[in-house]
C-alpha cells in the first residue's frame, strides 16, 4: 500500500525550507501520536526511510497475541 504526497517549498527572505505531509490515514493506522520524534535514513538518492525514534510493539504482533 502506498500514498502519493507532494513536497512544499516555503521561501522565507533568504531561507527555504521543503515540507512533506503525512497523510492521517497512515499516521492513525501506525498510531503515530502528537509530537512523536521520527527520523529519516537515507538509502539511495530514490529511498527514503522515515522511522521511529523511540520504537514501539508492532501492531503486527499486537493482533496475533488477541
């Protein structure tokens, strides 16, 4: 499963900065919370992969323990 977002570039004086929105879907589904610290590894010019800072259970296995 994948979702399409579009890069934003914010021009402010002499400074730019490039967001990136995370689509609510995913966030929710990963229960991503508020304020949560994720990090970005770079693996080629073509993958990027955005984790947690501070890991959590997987939800994976929260649904075989049930």
């Amino acid at each position: 499963m994948g979702y399409k977002v579009k890069i934003q570039r914010v021009e402010r004086g002499k400074t730019s900065s490039y967001y990136i929105n995370f689509p609510a879907a995913l966030a929710e589904s990963c229960d991503i919370e508020k304020a949560e610290e994720l990090e970005w590894e770079i693996e080629d010019r073509n993958t990027f992969v955005l984790k947690r800072v501070i890991k959590k259970e997987s939800f994976l296995k929260k649904k075989a323990k049930k």
